[in-house]
C-alpha cells in the first residue's frame, strides 16, 4: 500500500481553499467514499444478476424447452446492465482492467466453442465436440468440462479472441452465431441445442448425439458458474472493510485516489466508449466490432455503460446522489467547470438514450452502421462527440483539482493494489 503523502494532500487541500475561498472545502476522502460506494453497490448488483442468469442457466439445462431458453435469454440482458455501469472502474485501478479480460472479453472465437455455419478452420473440431483440445500447442484433456478445464484454458491460451469465460461467450452459447450482417435479428440457436431428451438433440438444424447437448450443457452452466465466482471476489474488493482495495482507497492519500478515479473517467469516456465502441463499428462499418452482437442488445449496453459513468461521477445510488462527490469537488474548485460537466453528462445519457430507444424498436447498432444509413450515422457521431467532449471536461477538472492532466495515452499512475 502506497504510504500517505503529506505534501500531496497539502497539495489538493490548497487548491480547494483557495477555490472556495472562505467556504469550507468538501472533505476528498468523503467524495472518494461515495465513488466506493458506487463501485460495490454496482458490483453487487451485477452479482445478484448473474446469480440470477445462472439459476435460468440451470434450469435451461435441465429442462430444455423454448421457454427455459427464453428465459436465459432475458436473464442475459438483465445482466449485462449492472455490469456495464462498473466499466468506468475500469483504466484507473490496473487490477480491474486485468480482471475484465476475465468476463468481458470481446472479440471471441466462436467456433472454438462450437458449431458455426463457416468455421475458419474446419479441421479443428470446437470444444462442445471434442474430447481434446489444443491449446498454445498443448492437447488439454477435455472430456469432462468442469471449471478446471475452463481455467486451464484461460491461463494457457495465448490467441486473445480464445474466450471460453465470461458475458460473451455465454451470450453465444446462448445466441448462436449472428447469421446475418447489418440485420435486427440476433443469433438463433434452437432450444433443443440442450434437449435431454435424446430423440430431440441438434446441432442447429441437424439432428445431433445426445452426448453433444449434454456437453453443451455443462459448459453452459460452467461458464455461468464462474461468472458469479468472478463477480463475487470483485465485489468483496470494494467493500467497506479494512485490508479491502475500496477502503485503502478512501482511507490513503486523497490525491493518487482522486487521479485513479477521474483519470478511469475520463479514458473510459473517450478511449472505450467514444472510440471502441461507437467510432471503429461507424468508421469500418463492421458489424462484428460491435460487443454484444450474438445478442444484438449493444444499445442497452452502451446507455448503462455511459450512466456508469455519471453514477461514479456523482456517487448516484437509487436516483440519490451523495452529499460529497467527485461533483461536489468539481462545483468548488470551478463552478463554471462543474456547470459544463454537469451539461455535458447530461447530453451524453440524452444521445445514448437515443441509440436505446431505436435499439428496442428494432434499429439495432448493426442497422445504424450499415452504408446508406444516414440518420444511424448521424446518431451514432452526435454520441461520438458528446463523450469526447464529455472525457475533455473530466479532463481539466483533473487540472482544476491539481492532479496535472488526465492523459488517456499515459499510463495511470496506480501502483496500489
């Protein structure tokens, strides 16, 4: 743990006086407590949810039926929304951008996992199928797949896009493969992908070994399982207990806690979210740059993962924001700043809840960047510029605060783990 430094904290303690005047300054550390509450609150919930999805996971497995798929299905969506608004965590503490390799990894392979319609190498048969598996050129035993398994390839593999953990590769094996670009319809893997019933079983359209859904189904509810195994050891980092990552950070030196904070803000505004997931899909016109694309539910993501960012920002719970908070900060250190923060947030969730709204009514992020769609560019690079302006803004109140520029390019000062 980094020890405290009094000169750094004299430091930030200055610029809020003199910012204030002879108002007294808002305490850092009570800022830094609500953006911890944020975190674990968020964590938690996103556990609940896959707890949740698991428990639908189980019952699909058991009890295939288009119903229990359905079911899984919405548990799916359900969540991804707590996920998504921890992502801002993300860039600013180094240990959760590790983690989130873990569970979010995009892009995956799919037909390492199983069937698609035109596998890129058809001689290597995918892991639903196979009792062996290669891996960084090593043969794993796979004839039991059980969370070992999984783990084992997750620490072996060293092609990225090899990703049997985690939101995705659940989505998928719950999708099926995106048959059709620059179209509303996701993935449309049949129910009976986990019939038990050995009469029933298929491999898509065709009829396939019981044997084949059976091992579908264990890696189905293995992926779930350590899901909320993963989703449990993060939460437990961000509590309010001694000897946690989330009460050393409220309880070290304010000012490393606040550069972490703002510095994940502003990176996770502009580098991922302006650029990964709006800018390079509109720019290549790719359908499969977009996350969540089995699932076509990236609209709903994108507006949680942007309201993340305002929830941290504020220390919001439950449409109640703190009485500190890094705003609390920003309004009396420039009120003018805090001002066109507070605009810019706004304008941000105005034009995600844009993309949403034609999400859910059948405008799809693949439709928005198909060629010819005018107004889904339009959407899409209005969206673009407000977090870019929204991450500039964050940006100066860094300056403002006296923690120097919040340079996305630069690697983050945080060697506190």
């Amino acid at each position: 743990m980094r020890q405290r430094n009094p000169a750094g904290v004299a430091t930030l303690a200055a610029t809020l006086l003199v910012a204030c005047g002879t108002q007294a300054p808002p305490d850092p550390a009570r800022a830094l407590e609500s953006y911890r509450s944020v975190a674990h609150s968020e964590y938690r919930a996103a556990l609940a949810a896959a707890r949740t999805l698991q428990t639908k996971i189980q019952a699909l497995t058991t009890a295939a039926s288009p119903d229990s798929l359905a079911a899984a299905r919405k548990a799916w969506v359900s969540a991804r929304k707590p996920y998504a608004r921890t992502e801002a965590l993300r860039f600013g503490h180094w240990f959760v951008d590790e983690w989130e390799a873990r569970v979010n990894r995009w892009p995956i392979h799919p037909e390492f996992l199983d069937y698609v319609d035109q596998p890129e190498a058809p001689s290597q048969r995918p892991l639903v199928v196979s009792p062996r598996i290669r891996v960084a050129g090593r043969t794993l035993d796979a004839s039991i797949i059980d969370r070992r398994l999984l783990l084992d390839i997750q620490a072996l593999s060293t092609d990225p896009t090899q990703v049997v953990t985690g939101y995705h590769a659940i989505e998928f094996m719950l999708w099926g493969e995106d048959p059709v670009r620059h179209d509303q319809k996701p993935g449309a893997r049949p129910w009976t992908d986990y019939a038990t019933d050995a009469a029933l079983c298929t491999r898509g359209s065709q009829p396939a070994p019981p044997t084949e859904c059976k091992r579908r189904g264990e890696l189905l509810t293995t992926m779930a399982e350590l899901l909320v195994w993963e989703l449990e050891r993060m939460a437990a980092v961000w509590a309010d207990k001694p000897g946690t990552y989330g009460y050393r950070l409220v309880h070290g030196d304010a000012e490393p806690g606040l550069h972490k904070a703002l510095y994940g803000l502003v990176t996770f505004s502009a580098s991922e979210l302006a650029s990964t997931r709006l800018d390079i899909p509109l720019r290549t016109r790719a359908p499969e740059r977009i996350q969540d694309q089995f699932s076509n539910t990236s609209h709903t993501a994108l507006y949680h993962s942007a309201l993340g960012v305002e929830q941290l920002y504020y220390g919001r719970l439950d449409q109640q924001k703190a009485s500190v908070s890094l705003a609390s900060l920003a309004r009396h250190a420039d009120a003018n700043l805090a001002g066109q923060i507070d605009r810019a947030l706004a304008t941000t969730r105005q034009r995600l809840a844009r993309i949403q709204q034609m999400g859910q009514t059948g405008q799809v992020l693949d439709q928005l960047i198909a060629p010819g769609h005018v107004e889904g560019s339009r959407v899409l690079a209005d969206a673009i510029i407000a977090l870019r302006v929204q991450s500039a803004l964050l940006s100066r109140l860094g300056e403002a605060l006296g923690l120097g520029p919040l340079d996305p390019n630069a690697a983050a000062d945080d060697s506190t783990s």
